[in-house]
C-alpha cells in the first residue's frame, strides 16, 4: 500500500526510522507516533518507500 500523500509519506519516514533506531521514539509526534505503534517496520517501509514526485501534499479523501 503506498502512500497517498507526502504527509503520509514523511510520517511514515519517521516512524521507520525510529523503528529502526536512527531517532528517538519520544521525538516523534501526530501521525508518525500513531504509525510507529501500530505499524510494523515492513509496512512502514512499504508506505516510505514510494517517492514524493507526484504525490499531493496532503490527502484529500481525510
């Protein structure tokens, strides 16, 4: 499932790199919190690794 939007996108990031240990659980807040508690890191990779060219900046459909 790719990302819809940037937003999504970054949220995603940042939750995966928290996952992974690259920055601190505690910096991260809104949706990327809500991700890394419910995400695994595969799905968190899923929805960061699809590019931003193209994408709205934030979902309309929210």
């Amino acid at each position: 499932m790719p990302a819809k939007s940037k937003a999504q996108q970054k949220a995603a990031g940042a939750a995966l790199a928290a996952k992974r240990g690259e920055m601190k659980k505690n910096e991260l807040q809104g949706a990327s919190k809500q991700m890394y508690e419910s995400m695994t890191a595969s799905q968190l990779e899923e929805l960061a690794e699809i590019g931003r060219k193209g994408l709205p900046e934030h979902d309309s459909e929210s």
